[in-house]
C-alpha cells in the first residue's frame, strides 16, 4: 500500500472526469491517502468561486468527493516548511510528503512537476512527483507486481 498525497489541483479536477477522476479513486481505494490540517481547508474555500465554473451536479460531486477523501484521508499536522518550488503554496504539499514518507506526490502543477527529483532527494523527499496519468501508469504496473 503506497502513501500518496494528492494536490488540490487533482481533486478540483475530478469532477469532470477522466485520469484526475480516476487517479483520485484509485488512490482512495487502494492507498494511504495523506492530507495536512491545512489543506482539508483550502479545498473546502475553492467551492464558492467554482459554483460560477460548475454545474450545481459538478459541485455536489466535488463536495461529497472532498468530504469523503477527508474522512478517508489521514489528516497530518505539518511541523516544518521546506522551500523548494518556485510558486511558495506549492511547498506545503513537499513537507507533508517528506513528513509521511510519501511515495506519489499526484499533481498536474508544473511547478511540482519540474523539481529535479535530485533536488526531492537533497531535502529528504523520497516521493515520486507524478501527473494523474503518470501515476494510474505506475499503479498499475506496481499492483501487477
């Protein structure tokens, strides 16, 4: 069982189907999925401004979705704060994955996804930083394993 954090992103994204959607799932079904205290919040603050860019079917999806990734999803005070992305927010999800140890950072940030894993090693990350494609791609060649 793999520990995955999944960027906000990624959940945004979910509603409307496809690799997101299905990474998403996967990951809940199968994995540990990590979530810091303060990440739970920031997605819960992206539904007033998505109700203009969903359909009110879209934005119940997302909510029950949030609602259930946070129940399933261990909830992880973050102690530290490391500075390795260009956009500082994104930074947030690199400590939590160096805090649980993490094996799949699940983003389709550019900024996460450009960091040399080199540069994940320096700072203690032993994560794999991966697009809900790439991610559904080594899930299954790892369950078939």
């Amino acid at each position: 069982m793999a520990r995955v954090v999944i960027d906000a992103n990624v959940i945004i994204s979910a509603p409307f189907g496809g690799n997101p959607l299905k990474a998403v799932t996967r990951a809940m079904e199968k994995d540990e999925v990590y979530l810091s205290e303060s990440i739970a919040p920031e997605l819960t603050s992206l539904f007033p401004r998505l109700s203009k860019k969903l359909t009110d079917a879209q934005l119940s999806f997302l909510q029950e979705r949030v609602e259930e990734l946070a129940r399933m999803a261990r909830l992880t005070p973050v102690r530290s704060t490391l500075m390795l992305s260009r956009d500082a927010k994104d930074d947030h999800y690199l400590t939590l994955c160096k805090e649980v140890a993490a094996d799949y950072l699940i983003t389709g940030d550019k900024d996460l996804l450009d960091i040399a894993p080199a540069e994940l090693t320096k700072n203690g990350i032993c994560c794999q930083i991966l697009t809900p494609q790439a991610f559904l791609e080594v899930a299954d060649v790892n369950s078939a394993d």
